[in-house]
C-alpha cells in the first residue's frame, strides 16, 4: 500500500486520545490515524452491487413482534411470556 502524505486538523482533544492509545498499544500515532482514516473511509464506501441478492435471502414468516422475541425467550428460560406474569418468590 502506497501512503501519502496529507494535513488534517484535529481536536486537541482527540489527539490526547491517539497519542494515549497510540502509547498504549505501542504504536506511532500516525498508525491509529491511518487505522481511523481507513475505517470510515469503509464504512461510508458505496458498493457497486447489493451485499445479498434477492436470490441468496429467504423469507422468515413476516415481522417480528415484541410479542413473537418474548415468546421465544420465556420458552428458553421456562418462565411466562407476557410482562406482567412473574414467578412467584
């Protein structure tokens, strides 16, 4: 990978941040910037194509509701799915 050279203006308060990380992982501060710069330079990359295509996905039954994910989890803790139903101490 060809690096170069750029200025940027910081925080001071983030830069307090890098060098306290940087002197903790035992890096230089210019690897967290690079390592931060590439991050979000992912995160807010545009693909070409979709992740999954209609073909790859499959239909789970419908929305979820609240009602459906506490069913679910009374049934794997034994205990009651409505809310208001609380075993007896």
């Amino acid at each position: 990978m060809a690096l170069k050279r750029t200025n940027v203006y910081a925080d001071d308060g983030d830069l307090a941040l890098i060098k306290a990380a940087a002197a903790r992982l035992g890096v230089a501060e210019a690897e967290i910037i690079r390592e931060g710069i590439h991050r979000i330079a992912l995160a807010h990359r545009v693909w070409d194509e979709p992740f999954v295509t209609d073909a790859e996905t499959f239909d789970l039954g419908g929305p979820v509701t609240a009602d459906d994910i506490r069913a679910v989890r009374a049934d794997r803790s034994g205990r009651s799915a409505r809310r208001d139903e609380s075993p007896a101490a």
